[in-house]
C-alpha cells in the first residue's frame, strides 16, 4: 500500500511538471494600454507569446561542507581570576553603612553587596562577621542574627572555584535593643506637663 501511494506521488509530481513546462504566456493589452500576461488564452483568439528558451547556468559541484567534531569545536575560555579581579573591582558591601546603628530589630541584620555588573551564576559570596566565616551564597544579602554591641562585616568574592577575587572594605556597625527601662524613662521624659 505504501509503495502504491508512493508511485502515485511521483507520477503526479512528474505530471504537474510537464503541465507547467508546456504552459503557454499571453500577453493581453486593454484598451487603456495596460498589459497582463496570462495562462489563459484570450478572448480575441490572439496566440500565445514566443518567449527565449531559459537560461540555465551549469554549477561545479563542490565538496561537502566539513562536519566538527566535539573536540574541534570553539572552546569559550573563561575569564581569569585576574580578569575576573579587574571586572568585579567595584564589588561592595551596600547595607550596613560605616558606623550604622540598627536599633530594635530583634537582632536581625541584614547584610547586602552589589557590584555594577551582576555576578555570574557560578561565582559566590562568603560573609565574615567578627572575623569569623558565617555565610556562603550566590544571592545578594545575607540576613543574620547577631547579639546585640559592636560587629565587624566584610565579603569575599569567590569563582567558580571557591577562590577569593575580592575582599570588601570592613564595615563596624552596632546593634541594639530598646530596654524596658530605657522606654519607660522616654515615655515618662516625654509625656506632657501639668500647666500651672
């Protein structure tokens, strides 16, 4: 049955062609002047059009195209951590600021660092708190919980390869917390006098 379909195919294909090869062109003017040509013979029994034979330019075969191999294909070399050093140069801790004082945040601070240039997906960040490594993440903050008194931060820019391209500046900041006692003394510091 496949077979049979197969030759009808080929025979139609063959067919439409020696139609399309011997169709004849008319060249039919209007009485405007305008010319159309067509397949179609018209109507003042006028023949159809002599045309030149088409030209057909013969091709020299050529060879075939090369294919490449896994091993012969365009290695993309990534950057080196000199490259990489130089690239990211401006890469910083944004959040604490210098001498920021967080107050009443439960002890929960978040540290965030941004360069110009976003980091690759296979670079990463380790956090130092008090000089003590507390975070490694490729996301662009780190939320900690941290007593309350003085802190150091900085950050490391890591490759792919966990090696250190970049440290950030040390930042100090401080934490603290609101006592019952200190918020009684501004309530009662704060409150409105007697008139008298």
């Amino acid at each position: 049955m496949k077979k049979f379909s197969m030759i009808i195919t080929i025979a139609t294909l063959l067919l439409s062609y020696f139609f399309v090869a011997q169709a004849q062109v008319y060249k039919v003017v209007d009485k405007d002047g305008n010319i159309t040509y067509t397949d179609q013979a018209p109507q003042d029994g006028s023949g159809p059009m002599n045309l030149p034979e088409i030209s057909v330019i013969k091709t020299v075969p050529t060879a075939p195209a090369a294919t490449v191999t896994a091993d012969e294909a365009e290695v993309i070399i990534p950057p080196t951590p000199r490259q990489l050093r130089k690239i990211y140069r401006d890469f910083s801790i944004t959040r604490p600021a210098q001498q920021e004082t967080f107050w009443g945040t439960e002890n929960k601070v978040v540290v965030s660092w941004t360069s110009k240039l976003q980091l690759q997906p296979q670079m990463s960040v380790r956090l130092f708190v008090d000089g003590v490594a507390r975070a490694t993440t490729q996301s662009s903050f780190a939320a900690l919980a941290l007593e309350r008194g003085e802190h150091k931060v900085r950050a490391e820019l890591l490759d792919e390869r966990g090696r250190r391209l970049i440290n950030t500046e040390l930042i100090t900041f401080f934490v603290k917390q609101n006592s019952v006692g200190t918020n009684l003394n501004n309530r009662l510091n704060n409150r409105p006098r007697p008139k008298g």
